[in-house]
C-alpha cells in the first residue's frame, strides 16, 4: 500500500468512527428526551391527582359532593 493509499484508509477509518460516535451520541440524546417527556407526563399526573383530590375536598367540606 503506498502512502497515499494508507492516508486515504486512515481518513475512511476515522471518518467510520466519527459517523459511529456521533450515532451513539444522538441515541444517548433521544434516550435523555424520552425519558424527560416520561417524567413530565408522569409529574403532570400527578398534579391533575392533587387538584382533583383538593377539589373533592373543597366540596366536602361545603356540602356539594354528593354521594348516592
């Protein structure tokens, strides 16, 4: 193999394992955002709970849940 011949595999090589990383790297990435869209599902859950558990309480306390 000449010179240019080494130099230009060398470059196909790294070129090879830049495309790899960077693929890892945007895995990683969407991994991180469906795991922050899952955690504010999840904590937007929560809340509805909390105010619909506050709401019942406020009409329990004024009478106007009614119960059959």
């Amino acid at each position: 193999m000449n010179q240019s011949q080494n130099m230009s595999h060398q470059a196909g090589q790294a070129k090879g394992q830049a495309q790899e990383k960077a693929s890892g790297m945007m895995d990683q990435m969407s991994n991180a955002a469906q795991s922050a869209k899952e955690s504010a599902q999840g904590a937007g859950q929560q809340m509805m709970e909390k105010a619909q558990g506050a709401a019942d309480s406020v009409k329990d306390a004024v009478g106007a849940n009614k119960r059959s």
